[in-house]
C-alpha cells in the first residue's frame, strides 16, 4: 500500500518555496557575479593596452629622435608634439655633458642615461607620484605626466578604481567610488604595463555593493518559485483528497478479506470430497447404464450424486458468512522476540536448505508493539515467505532480514531482502486484492495482511532498497505510547 499524501501545511509549501528559491538564487547570485567579474576583467585589460599603447608611443618618439641627424631645438619641437601627447611636459637632451632642453637640468639625469646604455634601452626617472623623464641611450629625455595619458571619461564604464606606480607610489587615475574600502564583495585585477621601459604596476578594483546584486532577477524567480510551491500544494492537496476516497472505496470493499485465506483453504479442502464423489458416481452410473439389471444401481448414484452437488453447495453457504463483519479481534502487547523466534523456528532451517539466510535483528529489546499475536505471526510469515519467493532466481548470497525498531509512537517491524525489488509499476498496486505479479500467485496474500494490520490499527507500506531489493515495513501502535 502506498503511503498516504499529505497535503502540503503553510509551513511546509514555505519550506518548500525555500527549497526551490534558495539554490537558484545562489546560482543567480553566482552566475551574475562571475559575469561582472568577466566584464571587469576585460574591461581592466583593456585600460591595460590602452596605457602600455601609450607608453609604447613614448618609446617610438625616443628613437625617433635618436635617429635624426639634425635634430630640432627642443623649445619648438615641444609645441608640436603637444597636442598628440598632452602628457608630454618637457624633452630635452644630453650630450657631451651639456643639457639642452625645454626644462631645466633634471636631477640625476645625467646616471639615468649611463644606466640606459647599460641597460640598452630608455628607463624611468621619476619626479613625484605622477611625472616622470623616461631617458634614452642616446640622451634624448622625455617628461611626462602619468595623470595626463587618459582621460578618466575613455576608460571603460565597469571600472571604478584605478591606479598607477610610475615609480613614486600609487597615482589614482580613475576615481568612481570612495577610496576606502566599503562594504561589500571586492574583485580586483593588478597587471603591469606592455612597455619594456615603462612596465608600470597597474591595480584596478571595485566593490560590489548591494545596489550591484540581481535583485530584478531574484525578484522574477520568488515569484516563479512562490508560483510553482502553491501550485504543488494545491496539486497534493487535490492528489490527497482523491486517494482519501480511493481509500474509503478500497477499505469498504476490504472489510470482508481478513478470513479469505482461510477461506479459500476450507473450499479447498471441504469441496474436494463431495466432487470426488461425485465424479466416482457418475462414472459408475456410465458404466452400467447398458445394463437393465443395473438401472436401480444408475437411479442410486445419480441420487448419490445430488446429495453430494447439495452438500458443495451448502459448503460454499457456510463460508459466505464466514467473511460477514465481525468484532475486531482483541489486541495485547506482544513480545517481538518471542514472536521471531517463533518465525525462525518454524523457517530457518527450510530457507536455509533454499540457500536463504533468515536473520532478526531487534533495535529495542523493551519495546512492545500492541496486535495480535495470530495476525502478525500470519502476515510476517506471509511477507517472509512473498521475499524468499522474490529471492529464488537471484544470483550470489540471498537473504532476509527480519528488524523490529521504534519510531515515536509505533514500533516496525520491516522484511527486506537483497533480491530484484518491486517493479516501479507495481508498487502502487501491490496491496489491490487479486493482483499479482506471480504467475502461480492469486494476490490475495498481501491484500489480507494489510487488512489484518488494519484490524490492529496498522499499516503496511513497501519500498525498494538501494542498490538491490524491498522492504515491507509494518507500524503497529507502540505499548504504553499516549493515544
């Protein structure tokens, strides 16, 4: 029997709003973080190549310069560079000890162009945070101001704070949020410069505030999931209210099964007799027909035979008020073990010769379930021997184990097997009189133990076991448990 729906409660369509809103939030959230993440990224790298193309530009000027054999004054070279590099400041150069350039004679210049013939390439002097004279190996000297290389309005519009090291500390060249570190997620990417003479530390952040979040996307999918949790519930609740009157309808038509294996038994038995005798008189009677001494002999047997045909019939008579309703039967506290032991006496050894392990095994040796001890010695053997059916083709080590636990106010007594399991079609219909799955089976053992455990105020549900097999779990009320 399948376990009865539960509708969905108020608190439970809420938790289960929860558990259709909380981990796609979460991906959202991620989701949406990683794709400004990504966006920051690149746009980062591209303020990147937008400085190093302009330091790169530097250096073309330099060895511009060094090139020309006839090299202009710097006082008006300097005027028509300007408007392309608005960062330049100054240009000059050194030579044979001399200075000539738009600015006056910078300190130390003089060892920074040693150090670029060393070096083979132009290398940075600086002046403070922003300016620096980036000097060639061939003297020529360039000022130029770090602040001046960008305007803050061509940076791309994810970023927020970017700073550059041009020798002398940290320069702010865009300035979007407040400097200090405010609430909230940070993401930053730090990168040098693509200029081999101006390979300047680059650092660009931003912090995602609560302004940044998803809140339109996460405000679309409450809704979706909100939609979603209430239709369940209605649809349980709907689900709840048909399998209730399934129930009623199943449970009336149940009232009168709880004798039908004994039933079925005393047919067996009771009617075998009149209809062998019957079957011996008619064939009597053919036999001397043909014969007209015999005929008072035929007049017997056939008066034989009705008797017996009225004696079948009142045989089925009797059993017909054998299934009328009667009192339920009396419940008691019944020892688990004690019943167990009645089963594996009775079982073992027969299911061993079956190569079947049968074993009990007792979570609460105190507790004692409330039944009685006939109707569940009748199901526990009915459901014992329905799994040692299941295990007869199943290959390696078979067995079954018989448990008794407490669960609040019940005490289960679960049968599992480690065989094929329960079809997942059948599972819903295991418990409906007259169905089967056996070939040989009449369906009528389950749909009697179920009506027995009702008897007691019992139920009996079945499951499939992971990886392999079913279990039968019958609940019982617990002994001494409040009503």
């Amino acid at each position: 029997m399948m376990s009865a729906v539960k509708p969905l409660t108020n608190i439970r369509t809420f938790l289960l709003w929860l558990a259709l809103f909380c981990p796609i939030a979460a991906w959202i959230g991620w989701q949406d973080h990683a794709d400004r993440y990504e966006r920051f990224f690149q746009d980062t790298s591209i303020a990147q190549r937008m400085l190093s193309q302009k330091t790169v530009q530097h250096e073309a000027v330099l060895a511009t310069l060094a090139a020309l054999s006839h090299p202009p004054i710097p006082e008006r070279l300097l005027p028509s560079l300007q408007p392309s590099m608005p960062q330049l400041l100054g240009l000059g150069y050194l030579r044979d000890g001399v200075w000539a350039g738009s600015t006056l004679f910078p300190t130390g210049l003089d060892a920074a162009v040693e150090h670029a013939r060393q070096e083979g390439r132009p290398v940075t002097l600086p002046v403070d945070e922003s300016r620096y004279w980036l000097v060639a190996p061939s003297g020529w000297s360039l000022l130029l101001d770090a602040r001046q290389l960008i305007p803050a309005a061509d940076f791309p519009p994810s970023l927020a704070m970017l700073t550059l090291d041009v020798g002398a500390g940290p320069l702010a060249l865009l300035a979007r949020q407040s400097a200090a570190r405010s609430p909230g997620w940070n993401i930053d990417v730090r990168k040098p410069l693509g200029a081999v003479s101006q390979p300047f530390p680059m650092h660009s952040w931003r912090t995602l505030t609560l302004a940044d979040w998803p809140w339109a996307e996460w405000l679309a999918w409450a809704a979706a999931s909100c939609l979603l949790a209430a239709s369940s519930a209605a649809w349980q609740r709907s689900r709840a209210d048909a399998r209730r009157q399934q129930e009623e309808v199943r449970l009336a038509a149940m009232t009168r099964l709880s004798t039908l294996g004994e039933m079925a038994a005393g047919i067996a038995h009771e009617l075998n007799q009149p209809l062998t005798a019957i079957l011996a008189q008619v064939r009597a009677a053919e036999r001397l027909l043909d014969d007209e001494e015999e005929r008072p002999t035929v007049r017997q047997a056939l008066l034989a035979s009705a008797g017996q045909a009225r004696r079948a019939a009142d045989i089925i008579s009797r059993m017909r008020e054998l299934v009328k309703p009667s009192s339920p039967s009396p419940r008691a506290a019944v020892d688990p073990d004690a019943l167990a032991a009645s089963l594996l006496f009775l079982r073992e050894e027969e299911l061993a010769r079956r190569g079947i392990r049968l074993t009990w095994r007792n979570s609460n040796p105190g507790a004692r379930p409330l039944g009685d001890r006939v109707a569940l010695e009748q199901i526990l053997h009915n459901l014992v021997q329905n799994a040692a059916d299941a295990l007869a083709d199943a290959p390696g080590t078979r067995s079954i184990v018989l448990s008794g636990d407490v669960e609040g106010t019940e005490y289960e007594f679960s049968v599992s097997d480690n065989g094929p399991g329960i079809p997942p079609e059948a599972l819903s219909r295991l418990f409906e009189p007259f169905y089967t799955t056996r070939p040989q089976g009449m369906g009528l053992g389950l749909a009697l133990c179920e009506t027995l455990a009702g008897a007691m105020d019992g139920r009996i549900t079945a499951r499939n076991l992971d990886p392999l097999g079913a279990c039968f779990t019958l609940r019982l009320p617990l002994a001494g448990a409040d009503a």
